[in-house]
C-alpha cells in the first residue's frame, strides 16, 4: 500500500462502516437467539439472568461482527487452527 494514496484513507473508513453494519446485523440476531432461547427454557430462572442471557447475545453478535471486518485473512494461523478444531471434532 502506498502511503498517503487514497486506499490510505479509504480502506480504514470502509472498514469501519463495514464493522458496525455486520455488528449491528448480528447484534440483532445475537438477540434474537438469545431471546429464543429464553422462550424455548420457559423463563425458568430469575429475570435478571434472562435479561444477562439477551445482553451477552447481542454483545457476542456485536463483537463478532466488528472484528470481521477487522480480521487479517493473509495469516495462515486461521487455517491452521481449524485444521486442529476439525481433527480434534473428528478424532
């Protein structure tokens, strides 16, 4: 990349508004599967920890979502260890 070029500037921008729109849709469905969840459990427990429960959802959706569009893909360490995970699954 060269510096001070327009791909300088753009692809940080882009990025970032590529992280919050994925964020955002999978901090819906990260609430949504939690609040599924606490309709399939019955809300069984305590309304605190079922209000916990629909807030780590959305924070895990959040959260994956930025780092997506974060992620460096030229890194051999991703494949590697879903080489292991899939080893380890099937073994």
């Amino acid at each position: 990349m060269i510096d001070g070029g327009i791909y300088f500037w753009m692809l940080p921008i882009f990025r970032t508004i590529i992280g919050f729109c994925i964020g955002g849709f999978l901090a819906i469905m990260g609430g949504w599967m939690a609040r599924n969840f606490n309709q399939l459990v019955g809300y069984a427990w305590d309304g605190n920890l079922h209000l916990n429960i629909y807030l780590i959802g959305i924070g895990l959706g959040a959260g994956l979502g930025a780092y997506v569009a974060w992620m460096n893909l030229t890194s051999r360490w991703y494949l590697l260890g879903a080489s292991v995970f899939w080893q380890y699954w099937e073994g």
